[in-house]
C-alpha cells in the first residue's frame, strides 16, 4: 500500500523542512502583521484628522473589539483581523516555494468546489441551528430593519470571510502543521493550537469553553477532509450568522454571559458539520490525504577524473506537483 500523508503532516514531509522553518515563518508573519496594522491605522488617522474627525478615530481605539453598534467600527476591526492572512503568507515564504500551497490543502491549493460544498452545507447546519437555539430559548426578539442595520449585513457579508479565511490560515494552517511537524501525536497540534486560538478572545468562561469547542471542530474538519476548506466554510457561517442576528435585532449572542447550557449549540452544530462533511467527501471523492513524495536522491559526491573533478548530475528533486483535479 503506498504511504499517504494527511494535511497537517505536509510540513514535515518536504525534504527542505526544518524545524525552526515555521517558527521563523510565524515571527516574520506577526512582524508583518504588526507593520500593516500600523500602516491601516496611520491612514485611518490621518484620514480623520483631515476631516476634523479625530474624535472618531479615537472612539474607535476605545471600541470593543467588534462593535456591531457601529457597522464601521465593525468592518475595520475585522479586516484588521483579516491582515493576518497575507501576513503568514510572507511568512510562508521563508520555505520551499513548491510547497507553498500546502498551507491550503493536500492538493497544494485552495479547492474552490469543495469550499463551495462546504459553505452550503455550514450556512444550513449554522443557520438552522443558531435560529432554533433562540427559538427554543422563547427569546423576545425585535426585528430592526434600517440603515445602520442594512450597512452591518452588508459589511458583515464582505469582511467575515475574509476574517474567517485568515484566523483558520493561521490556526489550523501555519500552527498545526508546525506543531505536527515536532511530534507524532496528533492530538498535540490539535490541542496547542486550539490554546493559542482560545487565548484571542476575550470571554468569560464558558464562552472560552465555546470558542474551545468550534477550534478543536475546526482542527478535526481540517484534518479529516485535507484542508482548510471545510473549516474556513464553517467559521464564516457561524459568525455570519450571528453577527447578522445581533445586527437587525435586539439579540446580543456574543457578548451575553454564558453558562454550560449555551455550550449546545456549538455541540450540535460542529457534529452536524463534521458529519455532513464526511458524507460529502464519499459523494465528491475530495481527496484527505495525498501519496507520500519520494525521498529526494542521495546527494553524490565529486568525483575526480583523469585529474578532473566532475560534478555530479543535477538531482530529480522535487517531483513535478501532480496535476489539478477536474
């Protein structure tokens, strides 16, 4: 049977790896991040100082980190989030450039039929699920369709993607596959990188908890179906839809207090995702993982002839990537 590699192993298996590779590619990312956010600020700044507005700009800074009371507080923060996506890929540069697509999926690219099967099928099982929640909960909801309502939809529409793309690039692409890359236990990148994923949000515990839950569902969907398609899909939706609920009504379901009871939502909505996505995987035939390159040639040394050092013939190292699905 010939050897396969699942997606968080694809670092480890290029010939050019090393173990400080990925490391060194996440401090060049959170410097590049670092650096971009500052250049988006400095323009924010300068932008309102010009229209004697710096009082916006300095109720921005002391915004929450997503104000959906100010739909363009919101879309700032979240394409401040969304930096973090070409910041890891500069990061990424720092390895072999025919492995660069790794980051995506076992294919070595992002697989645009399969995110599209997985966003229908998460913006179903989010969609209802959310909804049901609140109403078997016999919540009190007031609908409100105005202005500033219809700007958060569409703000919300055109940043959370982004937002979504870039955190799971980050945490179940870059991070994983580097702590995959240290040890043979599976479990360990699945949970250290969900750590560092709880550790960038800001709630109490049992919505620590919640956010716990969605990482580890996120790392598993990621693993199982061989990349970052079915996460990326599954976050999207979620936040989508709540952000959409909270935007054109008085329900507020990110930032109330949680308890143990709030945990079920994320329960049933990440085993309908993991399920749904293994049925589509036997329907589609979507690849998990990919056939194990190769080992590179031995590297031949000089050899001396008739006084004469001959080099030795170039190596067949890397195989040529293997050809695009259709």
């Amino acid at each position: 049977m010939t050897a396969r590699t699942a997606y968080h192993r694809l670092a480890r298996e290029s010939p050019e790896h090393r173990w400080w590779r990925l490391p060194a590619g996440l401090g060049i990312g959170v410097v590049a991040y670092f650096g971009l956010s500052i250049v988006v600020i400095v323009y924010l700044m300068i932008g309102t100082a010009i229209g004697d507005q710096m009082d916006l700009f300095e109720d921005f800074l002391d915004s929450p980190d997503l104000e959906l009371d100010n739909p363009w507080f919101l879309g700032i923060s979240l394409l401040l989030v969304a930096l973090m996506l070409p910041s890891i890929q500069i990061g990424r540069l720092i390895g072999p450039l025919d492995r660069f697509g790794d980051l995506w999926s076992v294919d070595g690219r992002l697989r645009w039929r399969w995110l599209g099967a997985c966003s229908l099928l998460a913006a179903v099982v989010y969609t209802v699920v959310i909804v049901g929640a609140l109403v078997l909960d016999d919540a009190q909801v007031t609908v409100r369709i105005d202005g500033a309502a219809v700007t958060a939809v569409v703000i919300v529409f055109a940043t959370v993607p982004l937002q979504a793309t870039a955190e799971e690039a980050v945490f179940r692409g870059h991070l994983m596959q580097m702590f995959a890359s240290w040890t043979r236990w599976t479990v360990i990148p699945v949970v250290l990188s969900t750590a560092l994923f709880v550790a960038g949000h800001t709630y109490d515990l049992w919505g620590l908890v919640d956010v716990g839950i969605f990482g580890v569902t996120a790392a598993v969907l990621a693993i199982r179906t061989g990349g970052l398609e079915a996460p990326i899909a599954a976050h999207a939706a979620n936040n989508i839809v709540l952000m959409v609920a909270e935007s054109v009504s008085d329900v507020w379901v990110t930032t109330v207090d949680y308890g143990p009871v709030d945990l079920l939502p994320t329960v049933v909505s990440s085993a309908l995702m993991i399920g749904g996505c293994e049925l589509l995987m036997r329907r589609t035939g979507t690849h998990r993982t990919r056939e194990r390159l190769p080992d590179p040639p031995p590297r031949r040394k000089k050899v001396k002839h008739a006084g004469v050092a001959v080099p030795p013939p170039p190596p067949t190292w890397p195989p040529p990537p293997p050809p695009p699905r259709r």
